[in-house]
C-alpha cells in the first residue's frame, strides 16, 4: 500500500480561513450540488439543461445552484433569456479528480483484499 506525505503548513489558520474552508466543504457536502458540478465539468449548460439531466425540479436546482455561486464555484450568464452556468473554480476539477482517484485506490485495494480471502 503506498504511503502518502503530509504536506506540512506553515501557518496556522486563522478562525476565519477555517470558517470560509468549512463553507467550501459544505457547499459540496450535497449529493444534488456534486451532481450538477459533475454536469457542468463537461460543458457549460442552460438551467434549463441541467434540470432535465439531474432530474430534480427547476427550484431545487435553482436553489442548489444559488448556494454554488455563493461558495464561488459556479458562475452564471445570460444568453437571451437562458441563464448558462458554468465551472467558475477550476481547482473544483481538480479537487473532483482527487477525490474520485482516491476512491478508485480505495475501492481497488477492498476487491484485492476480499478476492485474497474469497477462494473460487
């Protein structure tokens, strides 16, 4: 199993920057919200759009979209009378592909371990 470094800080933070870390981390803690970025990641797209694709209704999309804008992760426009959102945070793409790697290692590492123990 590998082993991963610690990167080391070298400043402690302050109440505040934990408090805006900790409302990052919320806007990101709702299934609805992970599946709009993961939407939008691959094209921008139309309120409109992403309602069909999430499958949830125009205001709870609306509404967990607002909250996205708020963190600062997602941007908006208007072309006409569709509003286009988009990725407004690159390194949401990268935090997305860290998280995702990280349980693909996971998930590898239980079926090696259950494959070792489950004899055919």
């Amino acid at each position: 199993m590998k082993t991963r470094k610690k990167a080391a800080s070298s400043k402690t933070l302050t109440p505040l920057a934990l408090e805006l870390i900790a409302s990052r981390f919320r806007a990101l803690s709702e299934p609805v919200r992970l599946r709009l970025l993961n939407l939008l990641m691959h094209k921008e797209q139309s309120v409109g759009a992403l309602v069909a694709a999430s499958g949830s209704g125009q205001a709870n999309v609306s509404k967990h979209l607002a909250i996205l804008k708020e963190a600062g992760m997602v941007g908006t426009r208007k072309e006409g009378l569709q509003t286009i959102c988009f990725i407004a945070d690159p390194i949401i793409n990268e935090l997305c592909e860290l998280m995702c790697s990280r349980l693909r290692e996971e998930m590898e590492h239980k079926a090696a371990a259950l494959k070792a123990t489950v004899k055919v």
